[in-house]
C-alpha cells in the first residue's frame, strides 16, 4: 500500500482532488491494475519531509499558483532528494512553465480523470524502484538508513541490533526500539519475523530451507519450526510481486 500525501490551499480544489482520486483508483483496479494507493490529505508542509516519506513517497502538490507551487517543491527537492512531487497546475502554459522541472507527474485541473489515472498507473509501475527509508532511534540519535541496505534485526539480551550490506561491506547499529515495534514498521517493505529473535528482509534471501534460511551475503539465520510455513508464504508472494516469477 503506498500512501500519496495531497497539500492543496484551495478547499473546493482539494475536494474535487480526493473525490476524483478515489473515483479513478476503483476504475483502474476494475482494469486489472492493483492501484494499491491511498490518499492521505495534509494540513501543513514541512520542509523536512524525512519521517514522511518513507511511507509517503508521494505528493500531490497543488499551492494556489503554479510559481507558488513550483518554489514550494523546489524547497521540498532541496532537503528531500527522491521525493516524488506530482504537480497540479489549471491552465496549458503552466503544463509548459512545469516541464523543466523533475516532477513525477504533472495533472491538469481541466483533465483531472485522466491525469490522475496515468499517475496512479505510474506510481504502480515505479513504486518497487524507489529508494525506501526508514529511521530507527538509536540511543542519543535517529538513524535514517536505506530499507534495501538492511539485511536482517536481531533481538539480543533485550538489545535490537540492525544489520546492514552497503558497498560490499557489513555494518551493524543499536536501536532501543522493540523488535515488535520495527517490524511493525517494516511491514510493508518485504521483512518477515522468522524467529523470536529475528527479522529479516526478504529482498536478501537467496535461498529457503525448512529450518534455516540463508542470505546472499552468506549469513544463515535459523526459522522458528512453528513460523516456517508463513515465511514461506510470505517469501512466494514477496517474489511474485517482484515480478520474479
């Protein structure tokens, strides 16, 4: 499920954004596409969008005029590099004033239905290339890390260790979050509870045993006898939506 943030100042245009929105998502997953989104509407922006989008990659940005549009994503670029702004804009020359910048998507006002059903396909297409984040605290900070650089959490002596492969190389992070807190985070990124001291993301696993599983960096982590045949599922349905098989 991916979550598509909307920040509109004008309150008839937000409306006729959320009603179109839905309208679409329906007719698109009736043509066989799974459209799995869902539009979270926003009070403010923040310049800052770190916490957000990791499970908001997705901004509908729509700020009364195209240029007051156009500097607020340019501000949004600035500190959130891969953040996926889809522009609303209401007349042909702003569709033209938009195209030198790096938006995901850009909608008309005049030709929202269409738009919009070419975004939702767009964001089905992309959303498994994206560079997904996630931010664990640490014990004086927050650690903001790349979700396809973990390889597995580990529960020790009530010590949550994060490990991670970047560049070849292994490294490794203390978190005092719980381990039910981070997979409930994780959730939605291919990670599975394989044992009561482990979860471990599926995009590492290279092959699946019945009790052990092990990772493409050569590490084996023992499965949990009774937890084995739902990791097995969830490993089939993580490749299948991978478009592996």
């Amino acid at each position: 499920m991916y979550l598509v943030g909307l920040y509109c100042e004008n309150s008839d245009l937000l409306h006729e954004i959320k009603t179109v929105f839905n309208i679409v998502r329906l007719k698109v997953s009736e043509n066989g596409t799974r459209a799995d989104c869902q539009l979270k509407n926003l009070a403010f922006l923040t310049e800052d969008w770190t916490l957000l989008w990791e499970r908001m990659p997705f901004l509908i940005l729509a700020c009364g005029t195209a240029d007051r549009t156009f500097a607020a994503a340019e501000t949004l670029w600035e500190n959130n590099p891969g953040l996926s702004i889809i522009c609303v804009v209401q007349n042909p020359e702003e569709v033209f004033a938009a195209l030198p910048y790096p938006f995901f998507h850009v909608v008309r006002e005049f030709s929202m239905e269409q738009d919009l059903g070419a975004v939702l396909r767009k964001i089905e297409r992309a959303g498994s290339l994206l560079p997904r984040w996630c931010t664990f605290q640490g014990k004086s900070e927050l650690v903001r890390v790349r979700v396809k650089e973990i390889l597995y959490l580990e529960s020790d002596r009530h010590e949550i260790r994060v490990f991670m492969q970047k560049d070849m190389k292994e490294t490794s992070f203390l978190t005092v979050e719980i381990l039910a807190q981070c997979e409930e985070k994780l959730r939605d990124f291919g990670f599975a509870r394989i044992h009561k001291s482990y979860l471990v993301n599926l995009y590492h696993v290279a092959k699946l045993e019945k009790e052990r599983l092990t990772l493409d960096c050569g590490r084996q982590l023992y499965i949990s006898r009774h937890r084995y045949p739902e990791v097995k599922l969830q490993f089939e349905g993580y490749i299948r939506h991978l478009g592996f098989l």
